[in-house]
C-alpha cells in the first residue's frame, strides 16, 4: 500500500512539473515573439493588423518582408503565436 502511495506521488509530481514546464515555455515563446515584433516589425506594422491571420497566410507573407529575411521559421511562428 505504501509503494502504490509513492508511485501515485511520482506521477503526480511528474505530470505538475510537466504542466509548469510546457506553461513557461509557452509564455517564453509568446515573449520572444512580441520582443521580434517590436523590434522588426511594428515600425510598419500593428500588431492587431494580423489578428485571425492564419498561419499559413502570416507565414508566407512574412517571408517577402525584407525586414524578416534572417529569422527563422520559428522565430516567425514565434512573431504568429504573438499577433494572432
Ligand atoms: C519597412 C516597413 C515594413 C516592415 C519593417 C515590415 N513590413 Fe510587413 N508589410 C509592409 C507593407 C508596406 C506591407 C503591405 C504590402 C503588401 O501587402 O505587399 C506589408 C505586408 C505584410 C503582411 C501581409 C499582410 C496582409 O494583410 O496580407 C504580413 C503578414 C507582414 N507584412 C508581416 C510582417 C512581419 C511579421 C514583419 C516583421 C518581421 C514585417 N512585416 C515587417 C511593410 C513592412
């Protein structure tokens, strides 16, 4: 009985660290991108100009600004999560 208590306490702490982890990496990929917008894009550009965008669209039409010629797919997909 007390190793089944121990194992359900390991799950438990597994799936919590979890759960925080994938929380602040979401919230470091949503900084990441609003820091890329307001230093690439937002002297052109709002923000909310690309609010319902979808990713496909916001992507392909990122990739003809000269202003986004060195980052990276991710890094745009950071810029989406953050505009969208
Ligand atoms: C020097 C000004 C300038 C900068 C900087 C700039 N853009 Fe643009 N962008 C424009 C202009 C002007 C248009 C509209 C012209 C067009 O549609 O071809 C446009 C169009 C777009 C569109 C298509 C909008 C639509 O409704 O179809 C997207 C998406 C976009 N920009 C994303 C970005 C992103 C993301 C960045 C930052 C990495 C960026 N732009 C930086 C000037 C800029």
């Amino acid at each position: 009985m007390k190793k089944m208590l121990s194992v359900c306490a390991a799950v438990f702490f597994t799936l919590t660290t979890l759960a925080l982890f994938q929380f602040s990496e979401r919230n470091a990929f949503a900084a990441t991108g609003q820091s890329l917008f307001s230093k690439k894009c937002s002297s052109c550009h709002q923000a909310s100009q690309f609010a319902g965008m979808s990713k496909t669209k916001f992507v392909k039409n990122t990739k003809k600004m000269s202003a986004a010629k060195k980052l990276t797919s991710k890094q745009i997909t950071s810029i989406w999560k953050y505009v969208k």
